[in-house]
C-alpha cells in the first residue's frame, strides 16, 4: 500500500472524508506526508504515482489513478475520472462522468462536468466550463468565462476565451482565438453567410454563429498565456523538472 486514511476526518454533507498519509515514498512524496481527503480507497489508486494534496477533496464513485494530481482546493465527484499525467488544481471542479486524462491541465475556478472529455496536452483555466458531450483536446485551449457544450469539439491549436459559447455540434480546431460569440452547430440553413472565408476552415461549413464574434490573428499577442512555470529539485541524486505548483504543494520551494 502507497497510502492509508488516518483519523483526520472532515463532514460534507452525509459524506465523511478522510485525510490520506504515503506509507511509502514514492514519485515526489515521501513517506509520512500528510495529503488531502477521499471518502474511500477507491477514489485513489493504490498503484503508480496518484496523489490528492491539500485541502483537495475525491468522493463519491470519483476515480484518481495513473499519475493524476489533484491539489490546492479542487474537488473530483459523482463518477468522474482523473489519470494519466493530469493535473487539477486551484479550484476546479470535475464531475458527473467527466475525464481528464493525458496531460491536460484543469485550473483557476474551472468546472468540467456531463460526459465532458479533456485530453492531450490541453488547459482551461480561468470560470471556463465544459460540460455536456463537449470534448476539448490536442493542444487547445479555453480559459475567461468561455463554455464549451453540447457536441461540440475544440482541438488542434484552437483557444476559445472571453466570453465565448460553443455548442451543438460545432468543431472549432484552427490557430485563431475567439473571446466572444456563440458558436453553434447546425444545418446550412443560412443564418450566416459563409464564414469559412474569415476562418480558414472547411468545418464551418454547416455551422452558424449567434450574436458578435470575433476572430484575433495568431500573430497577436495571447491574451492571458499562462507561461509553464517549472523548476528543477533534486529528487534521490537525479535533478527533474517539476511544475511549480506541484513544489509548492510539497513544500520544496517557498
């Protein structure tokens, strides 16, 4: 066993949870260290680098496993799942039967719930939601007060922000960068005339946009770019590379 529930205990609601501590070493946690809650062993694996820190809470059917880190204040429920190489922090919320897997990065106050799918080397971040069907993957990005819903899929280099809305069944996946609208899928009922000429994209030839949008040039400068803070620790006479956030937690840096 990596870990044990100790007697710390906090109510929420008819749950109880219960405060983690590594009965071994492992990854960046050394024996003894004190973690966040889960209701039950179930919510996070006994095997490979898993951790729940701080005041970070799991509960309900929530799976964490793989190498998957939640920290800070995050909560993970319902039937939702975290692994591979993920990591939720800040505030965030993940529920109902929501995933995040591979290295996607969930932060700030963003919620992800419904059937949602974040993946690959994606971040939101920011009051983003993504919720419903909605799958958001590749290297995309959504922050600010953007929703991501329904069927829709944002991917490739696409960043949606502001205050944003994609839903039915509409695909964003190019390199510009939309801060306001609503992006909705649907049939060629001409609603709009043809956007493909302003977006550079065949995928919008059956969608249609509700109210303004705006579509910035890659060129610009990113508005909000979160740079990937790491440093390097000394980990067993191996120096590795960490994020920042995740030193933090174990109290490695200040």
């Amino acid at each position: 066993m990596k870990y044990k529930l100790t007697n710390n205990k906090i109510k929420y609601f008819e749950k109880t949870l219960f405060q983690i501590k590594a009965e071994k070493s492992f990854g960046l946690i050394i024996k003894g260290s004190l973690g966040g809650y889960i209701e039950k062993e179930e919510n996070l694996s006994q095997k490979n680098n898993s951790w729940v820190y701080g005041n970070a809470q799991v509960y309900g059917n929530a799976r964490v496993y793989g190498n998957a880190q939640i920290f800070d204040d995050a909560w993970i429920y319902d039937d939702a799942q975290v692994y591979d190489d993920a990591r939720v922090y800040g505030n965030t919320q993940v529920y109902g039967n929501a995933w995040i897997y591979d290295d996607a990065q969930v932060y700030g106050n963003a919620w992800i719930y419904g059937n949602a799918r974040v993946y690959y080397d994606v971040r939101i971040y920011g009051n983003a939601q993504v919720y419903d069907d909605a799958r958001v993957y590749d290297d995309a990005r959504v922050y600010g007060n953007a929703w991501i819903y329904d069927d829709a899929r944002v991917f490739g280099n696409a960043w949606i922000s502001g205050d944003a809305r994609v839903s039915g069944n509409a695909w964003i996946s190019f390199k510009a960068y939309f801060t306001k609208g609503w992006f909705v899928g649907g049939d060629d009922t001409g609603k709009i005339t043809d956007i493909t000429d302003k977006t550079g994209t065949n995928y919008w030839k059956n969608q249609y946009v509700l109210g303004n949008y705006e579509i910035t040039p890659e060129n610009k400068q990113k508005e909000d770019k979160q740079k990937e803070d790491k440093v390097k620790i000394n980990c067993e006479g191996k120096e590795v590379e960490i994020s920042r956030e995740i030193a933090k937690a174990l109290n490695l840096i200040n």
